[in-house]
C-alpha cells in the first residue's frame, strides 16, 4: 500500500485563492495529504462579491472524473460546488462506483446572494450525492433551504433520512456562538466552538470540508477528524488578513492540531 495519501476535490475554481478548489488543494498541503482536484466552474470573483459563475461541461467533469478513479484511489473526496444539475448527475454516477469517504459541503450560494448550485439541482443534489456521504456539512442557511427547517437538529435528522452517514450543521454564521451540531448514527451533540477575529472571512466551509476531507484520508475517525479541523479553522481565521477590499482570507496554520 502506497504510504502516500490523498484527497480529491471536486469543486469550483476561485480565482481569489481564498476558496474552492485553489483554497482546498492548500488545505490538503497543509495536512501532509497529496491533492486531486476536478474544476465543475469557472468563477469571476473577488474578495467583495461573485461576478459570473462558468459551469464546465459536465461531459468534460465526467470524462476528468472518470479518468482520474481509473488510475488513482484516493482516500477521501470532498464535493463541494457543482454549478449545475448536469454535472450534479454525472458526479454522481461516478461517485457510485467509489468507496472512499465523502465530505459533501452543500454549496448552494455565495456570501453575496450568488447562486453557486442551480435551483433545479437542489433535489438531485438531495438524491444522488447525499446518499452514502460520510458526512454533509451545509451552514445554518443551506440546512433549512435543502430541508425547510430553521432547526439545526431537525435540519440535520432530515438530511440524515436522505441517507447521509453523519450530518455537521455549521453555525459559524450564526448571530450567537458559533457552535456546531453533528449527528450520526450515536445521536446529535453539539460542538462548541470559538469565535475569533472580526468582519467577514472568506472560504470557512470550503476550508472546514477541505480539513475534514484531509483528516479522513490519513485514517483519523469521523469526530475526531471534525475536532480537529474545527481548531484548525479557528487558527485560520485568527490570522485571516485582507488583502483586497472585501472579506479577509485565511491565512492557514503552519503547523496542523
């Protein structure tokens, strides 16, 4: 066995750096784990708001997709956008076929309002790329708009009934602490967590799968993995700094928790 690991991404490509596929393929570096990626958009952003999102053809996503699992296992995938119900389809045949871990981080919009997942997507989204995923992670907002319910715990219990293994409510939004709900097959609990720095930080939830995604491929347990990405976020977003006029970016640990 190869003492190399590594992780995939599937996701769109930030021009900024600070999330997406860019912001991931660091994150993966920063956990020792050798990074994949498959672009499904071009995106035209910066640091305040998303201009124009590109989807790629979703042959083209099939055909990278299917070439890469023909020749290389990874050890953990993380999807993240996926722009269009097209490429959402054709993903998901492939990833049928794949058992490594899953981190799906529900992409749906960004900061700025932008859709980043067509609407006509969402069910296929539900249907064919949640069912058997190690673990969702959508925030406070996609939880309710893939469920309907402003409740994390029966947010997280709905997407648990489309078949997800483990379930991560992120509420690092949230107005209060910006604790965590996880529920799995052991029942829910609450992850606390700590809320450093001020004003808007770009690329968390990408950073937070990406992290979690690592973890998994180097062979840590599901709660452990999050435990530990969770620190590493809040290390990331303490030392975000500015580098345009919008949101902050992270600026990743050089060290890992």
């Amino acid at each position: 066995m190869a003492a190399l690991r590594c992780a995939l991404s599937i996701a769109g490509s930030d021009p900024t750096g600070g999330a997406g596929l860019q912001l991931d393929l660091r994150v993966f570096q920063a956990h020792g784990v050798h990074g994949m990626a498959v672009p499904t958009a071009l995106t035209v952003q910066v640091t305040r708001r998303v201009h124009r999102v590109l989807p790629a053809f979703p042959n083209v996503v099939a055909e990278q997709l299917a070439t890469l699992l023909s020749d290389v296992r990874p050890d953990a995938i993380k999807v993240g956008m996926l722009a269009t119900d097209d490429v959402v389809i054709r993903v998901a045949q492939l990833l049928e076929r794949c058992d490594a871990p899953r981190v799906v981080d529900p992409v749906l919009a960004a900061s700025d309002g932008s859709l980043l997942l067509e609407r006509r997507a969402w069910g296929n989204l539900l249907a064919r790329i949640v069912p058997g995923a190690t673990l969702v992670t959508p925030n406070l907002a996609e939880a309710e708009l893939l469920t309907g319910s402003s409740s994390p715990e029966k947010a997280a219990s709905a997407l648990r009934e489309y078949g997800a293994h483990a379930v991560l409510v992120k509420g690092g939004h949230a107005s209060g602490p910006p604790d965590d709900y996880l529920l799995d097959a052991s029942g829910g609990r609450w992850l606390r967590g700590t809320r450093r720095g001020e004003g808007p930080v770009h690329g968390t939830g990408c950073a937070l799968s990406a992290a979690i995604a690592a973890r998994l491929a180097r062979g840590e347990p599901l709660e452990a993995a999050i435990t530990l990405a969770k620190r590493f976020l809040e290390e990331a977003i303490a030392r975000a700094e500015a580098l345009g006029a919008g949101a902050r970016l992270l600026v990743l640990p050089k060290e890992i928790p």
